[in-house]
C-alpha cells in the first residue's frame, strides 16, 4: 500500500482512491479527532491497514486513516491466552510478539502482512475443518463510531454489535483495539507434496477430517495438485535448511509462477510445460513453529476471485471451474487454492452458518480476467457461493443479502451505529446497500 501525489494505491495496484486526506493517528484521541473532524465536515471516513484487498473496500475521497503507525500490544493476559492490541498492527508483528509470551493465534491464512483490523473486517481466513476464520478470535472490539462516540464490545457487553462487527468490512466504525483469544504456542508438522488431483479429490474427505489443516493448489492446465497438509503437534522444531525453504516458499510460491505469468503473455503454449516441472520442487517434512507454516512471502502481484461455497458442494463446484479452465482454453499460469474451515456464527462471515470449501482463482496483475473471473462466479452463483470481501466479484447487495441467513443482523448494527453513512463508500453502497 502506499500513497504519491495525494493518491493512494492498495498492494496489487489494481485499486486506487485520491482522499481528501490522509490521516496518521497514533493515540485513540487522536484517532476520535480525526472521525469528529470528518462528521463536522460531512466527509467520509476509512481506516486502511495494509492495502492488501483486491476490492475498493478500502477507497474514499473524504479521510483515510492509515493506522499502520497505531500498532501496540495494550495488555497480554497469558494465563486466559488473551492479547488487547491496536489496530493497525500487522499479523506479522503480533505472531512476534506472541511468540514471546508464548503463544500463537490458533489459525492463519497464506501471509501476514495485513493489519488485525482490516484481516477481520473481510473474514480473512485459513484453513481447517474445526477452526474458523481470524475473526472467530475476537473476544474484544472498541469502535469509533460515526459522530466520535466509542463503543466497547464483547459477548458480555453490547453483544450484538460484538456479533456482526467481528466482520465489519469496515462499514460500522473505526475499530479502535481488538482483544484476541489465543492459544499456548504450537509447532506444526508439514507435509507438502505435488499429487496428481484426481487422486486427491478421491481421498478428500480423508484429507479434510484427517489433518488440522489441509489444503491444495491446482496447477491450471495440468493433472497436478500440491498438498499441504499440517499437523499440531508438540514435536520439537525440526526446520527445512534455509535453502528448501527459499526453494519452496520463494522458488515455487513466488518466482515459478512469476515466470509462468511473464511466458504466459507471450508464448501462452508453453505455460502447460512450465507448470507441470513445479510440482518437481519435491516432498517436504518438517516441524516449525505454527505462524512460519501457515504464512510465507508473496512476491508475485496477482489479482484474485475467491469464494466461499458449503462444503458439500465442493466436488460440483470445483469440477466446473475445471472445465471452465478447459473451456476458454486460456492459460491461466496460477494455481488455484482450495482451503476448508468451520462454519461460525458472525452475519457477514463467508463461513457463516456452515462449513465452508472455499475456492480461489488467481491471475497475474495486469493480465486479463473478466472472461474468466465472470465464468467462475456464474459457477459459485449455482453453489450458493460467498466472495471474499476483499477479493474481486460483481456482487450487489441485492444477489449478496440472500447468500447470509444473518444479513438483517448486520444491517440492524449499521443503521444503529453509522445512520449517516460516514463508513460508506461506492463498494460498500453496492455490496451492502446505502445507509
Ligand atoms: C498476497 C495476498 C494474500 C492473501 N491471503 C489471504 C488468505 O490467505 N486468506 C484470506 O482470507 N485473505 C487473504 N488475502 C486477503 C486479505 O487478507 C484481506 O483483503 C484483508 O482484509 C487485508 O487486510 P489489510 O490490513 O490489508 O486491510 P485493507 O485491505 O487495508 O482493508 C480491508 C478493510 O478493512 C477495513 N479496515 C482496516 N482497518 C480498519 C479499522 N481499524 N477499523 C475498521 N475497518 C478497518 C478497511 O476500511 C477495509 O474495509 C490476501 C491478500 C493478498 C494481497
């Protein structure tokens, strides 16, 4: 994320607004100013955390409030695994800084750049059948609501406005400080492999139910999967040698796909043949601890589609993007990601109500993708899909309010905490409606 010349851009550079300000609270005071500054001049309000959405949802032409310099651990309560942190700080710094205490957070998605706050605000995920996404965690929120007031949340305290603003998608208010339940520190043992994909959807429930968190990728115009299949364990650490890891986490999560990308746009013929040498990055097995696991560097700038799905309806739904793939007959030259959590109870969550399969597709920055971004979400249109709040779809409210069975919760919260829309802006008036 970074703003030049009064314009701000989000990571992938696909998304980018020219606020009427750029604010850089680092006290809460200072924050409540800015949120009171913009309501006695009618402007809008967004916080941004790392600029890691692939949306708008981070846009707006009246106050940005960038809380990357609002980022401190307020209290650690290691007996009850409860940390209080602010909200801009990054995933990245907190596994730190848990990691000194001895604990962890009990999940992660891909990486760890992203701030608490805007990691919640869109349901940001891992995977694992009985875990739930980061928000699920969140046992704690203070928000700064439209007119300045703050409102101290919890499932004690103000319990309905806790419920939906676990996953906000910033339309509720600045949130202020986040209490997370964590857990004691773990290590995790890993298991990564290519397998052919046909293999692994026929041993996939086994998969699922049998590992803590499993996942694969599927290499677009080839019979190969990559599986990652991790385990809690209490092992001592047993790391990959420096080199396996850059080879792995760099070399085939970053550069192969890179150079896949770059071949694609001019020879797209050869993208099969690149694509089908990854999986020769070969097995690992080894024991490390859980946040260097789940979160690795993402150097490649792609734009992504990911949606939410029950998880009964991954076999159909995952087959049609197959054939969909082999339909358009263009190299895609990026993988595409298939995690599983547990279903929660938060409105706006993707996992709300059920156990979810979720399904994400990938293309390089600047490569085209409506032909086949539009082709995938008329797929997940059929399987009851969900998208990600901060990954790219052609939703409005009107196609989203009947995918959430909790929908009405969430806009009760809305209407009571920001009336004038002071949190809204185009994405939000399209995916949630106008306030
Ligand atoms: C390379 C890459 C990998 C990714 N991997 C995953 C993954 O594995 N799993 C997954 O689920 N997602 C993933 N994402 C998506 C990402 O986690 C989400 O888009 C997340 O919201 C980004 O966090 P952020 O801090 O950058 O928030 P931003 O994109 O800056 O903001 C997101 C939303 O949060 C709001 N917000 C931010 N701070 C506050 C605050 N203090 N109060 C109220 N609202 C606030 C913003 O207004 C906006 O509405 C990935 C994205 C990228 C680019």
């Amino acid at each position: 994320m970074r703003t030049r010349g009064g314009v701000w851009r989000n990571w992938a550079g696909n998304q980018h607004c020219a606020p009427h300000a750029v604010e850089r609270p680092t006290t809460e005071a200072e924050l409540i100013a800015v949120v009171e500054r913009a309501a006695a001049a009618g402007r809008g309000v967004k916080a941004v955390g790392a600029g890691h959405s692939f949306t708008a949802v981070a846009c707006t032409d009246g106050h940005l409030v960038d809380l990357s310099g609002y980022d401190r651990v307020l209290a650690a309560d290691p007996a009850a695994h409860r940390v209080t942190v602010e909200a801009g700080i990054t995933l990245h710094r907190l596994n730190g800084e848990l990691a000194s205490r001895g604990l962890a957070l009990e999940n992660l998605g891909d990486i760890a750049y992203q701030s608490v706050a805007g990691a919640i605000a869109t349901a940001t995920h891992g995977t694992g059948i009985a875990f739930g996404g980061l928000a699920t965690t969140v046992v704690g929120l203070r928000l700064v609501t439209g007119d300045g007031t703050v409102v101290d949340c919890s499932p004690d305290a103000e319990r309905a406005v806790w419920t939906a603003a676990r996953v906000g998608v910033g339309a509720l208010g600045v949130v202020s400080r986040v209490t997370l339940q964590c857990v004691p520190a773990f290590n995790l043992h890993a298991v990564e492999e290519a397998r052919p994909v046909d293999e692994v959807l026929d041993d996939l429930d086994a998969l699922v139910d049998g590992n803590d968190h499993f996942e694969f990728f599927w290499i677009p115009g080839t019979r190969w999967a990559l599986t990652k299949r991790n385990r809690r364990t209490s092992e001592p650490a047993r790391p990959r040698r420096r080199w396996q890891a850059f080879r792995s986490d760099v070399v085939a999560d970053n550069l192969a796909f890179g150079a896949m990308l770059r071949v694609g746009r001019h020879r797209p013929d050869w993208v099969p043949r690149i694509a089908r040498r990854i999986p020769s990055a070969g097995r690992q097995d080894y024991v490390e601890r859980s946040d260097r696991v789940f979160a690795s560097p993402r150097l490649v700038r792609f734009l992504e589609m990911e949606y939410a799905v029950p998880r009964e309806a991954f076999p159909s739904a995952f087959a049609a993007v197959r054939a969909l793939e082999r339909r358009i007959g263009v190299p895609v030259g990026f993988p595409v990601e298939c995690r599983f959590t547990a279903g929660d109870d938060i409105p706006l969550s993707t996992a709300s109500g059920r156990d979810t399969a979720y399904i994400a597709v990938h293309v390089g920055t600047g490569a085209p993708h409506d032909q086949y971004f539009t082709g995938v979400e008329a797929i997940m249109d059929e399987h009851d899909g969900r998208p990600h709040w901060g990954k790219l779809h052609y939703q409005r409210a009107a196609t989203l309010a009947p995918r959430y069975p909790r929908w009405d919760d969430f806009q009760a919260v809305r209407a009571r905490l920001d009336p004038a829309g002071r949190f809204a802006n185009p994405y939000t008036d399209r995916v949630l409606g106008s306030c």
